[in-house]
DNA sequence: ATGTAATAGTTGTTTTTGTAACTAACAAGC
DNA sequence: GCTTGTTAGTTACAAAAACAACTATTACAT
C-alpha cells in the first residue's frame, strides 16, 4: 500500500500537468504569439469562435472555462485587430454576439493546421492507445469541478 | 487517415494540459496559498528542496525547469518567512546553498501529505495502469526540449 | 597577468493576470 | 410600477509573471 509518508512529489499530478502544459505550449505560442500578436487567451476565444460560429462571450466562458474578465479582454484585443466583429442582440441588450471576420477565420485555419502538426509532433512515439487515454484522462481532469 | 483538415482544436494536447492544469492546481493552490501564504513557485523550490536537501538555485533551475528570477524571488519570500536558509560556499562565492529550516520541514510535510491526499482523488476512478500511463507521458512530454 | 567570456544570482521595468467593484439591462415578486 | 435580485459585460486596482539589464565572481585563453 503506498501512503503518503513515501509519496513523491514529483509524480504529483498537478505538478507534472504544470510542468507538461508548460513545455508542450512554448513552441506553438511562439506561433501566435510572434506571426501573429496573440496571446493564449485571444487563441482560445479565437479557435472557439471558430469551432462554433457566432457565439457570445458568456458561451465561450462556459466552454473553455475562461472567467470574464479575461474573455473581456481577450475580445477587445481581437476586435482591434479586425479578427472579429461585436454585434449587440436586439432581443437582449446586455448580450454581444461574436463573430470572426474573414481575416479572423484565415489565422484561424492557418493556427489550426499548426497545431494539427504540432500535435501530431507531440504524440509521435506514442501508441495510438496511449495517446487516446491521454487525451480522454486530460478532458476528465479538466473537467473536474 | 487523420490529417489536419479534420483536426478537432478541443483535443490539441497544449489545450487539454492547460485545462487539466489550471483545473487541477486549483484546489491544492489554496492550501499553500491560504494556509501558508505561498506562491506555486515557492510550492516548488520548497518541495525540491525537501526532496534533496541542500541544493543551489541554479540545481533547482535545472530540475524544476524554472527561470532563475523565479526562483530568485521565491527563495527570497522563503528566506523571510524562515522556511529556509542561504549559506555561500566558500570555494565559489557566487553560489549560495540552500536549505530547508525546520519550520520549513515541517510546512513540506504537511504540504506533502496534502499533495498526496489530493493526487489520490485526482487518480479517484482511474485504473492504475491509466494513471501510470497518464504520469509517464507527462513526464516524457515535460521533457521534451 | 590580463582581457574576454561564462556563470550565479539579483534588480528594474513592462506585460499580464487576478480580484473586486462597477454599469447596464433584464426578470420576478408583490 | 417599483423594489430586489440576476445576468452580461467592462473597468480599476493590486498582485504576479516575463524579459532584459545588471553586479559579482570565476574560468579560460593568450
């Protein structure tokens, strides 16, 4: 039985999800980072925006768990930059839906190839099996309330 | 044949980790947050510490993948609140060895036992075969240059 | 020995984040 | 209709992180 007086903090989960998070983003952020002046919250609103279309702030702060203020942000920067445009809901005044500009949709499509190979970079070596309880562990614990 | 034209953004590695991360840091933050006042990298350079004992900054660079202004600062927040001390070496007066106090045994004790109650609920579901596999490929993928 | 580079660690400045308080619009109960 | 509460989103301020420049000391080559 292993208790807690041999556990090894090395293998603490969320340490090595921190430190694994931490290595796997550096490469592809400079990505968005330098060609295109993003940072890693405009990328996720961004990607959201283009997985689902028009949607509202609240929506995507529901989807990728992202508090408002930095979902806030993140659409102002992007909106200066022309990748999306703001439109107020005739129905419900306080809500603005989103949605990417055609220039938006291009780095879109241009981020999402690099990360499919980025990502096919990452799993190279693994099993097909490994990679896939990797990914499904990964959705759960992110999930986790 | 999966090529990136088909690629699902929500299963890119860089985003699960982050998610799975911030999720799972977030509970246990509290704890060396609340209780003892600390930041993740203090969290850090105290557990390294505890780990090996005596070790330099620049080790603890090494092992943790820390910049070395991170652990300037946290060594500088620990040394104030006596969790541990700085001794120079006398053969090369640029490094300095650090150590654990006793307080500051004691609080990675606690720190410790903590860690591991909370990884157990974290692997809570998990059969132990995934979650080995989960922690190997983290490591692999938190090395990678 | 002496100028050049490398290493250990710190400090200063700028960006980003986190937290809380705020405005505006809507909803519901009485 | 008017108070009370809720939701959408923004803004202000404080905390933390990133990045670059710095000091001090040692190593190394000529």
């Amino acid at each position: 039985m292993t208790g807690p007086a041999d556990f090894d903090v090395r293998q603490f989960l969320p340490y090595l999800l921190n430190q694994a998070a931490e290595a796997s983003s550096l490469e592809f952020q400079k990505v968005y980072k330098d060609k295109y002046g993003m940072l890693r919250n405009e990328w996720r609103v961004l990607f959201h925006l283009g997985i689902y279309g028009q949607m509202t702030a609240s929506d995507i702060g529901t989807r990728a768990q992202m508090h408002k203020t930095k979902i806030s942000r993140a659409v102002q920067r992007l909106a200066e930059r022309r990748y999306l445009t703001r439109t107020r809901a005739e129905d419900d005044r306080r809500v603005e839906y989103l949605a990417l500009t055609a220039m938006g949709q291009k780095v879109y499509q241009d981020l999402k190839k690099t990360a499919a190979d980025y990502d096919a970079a990452l799993v190279d070596g693994m099993s097909e099996k490994d990679a896939a309880t990797l990914r499904s562990l990964l959705e759960r614990l992110a999930l986790r309330p």
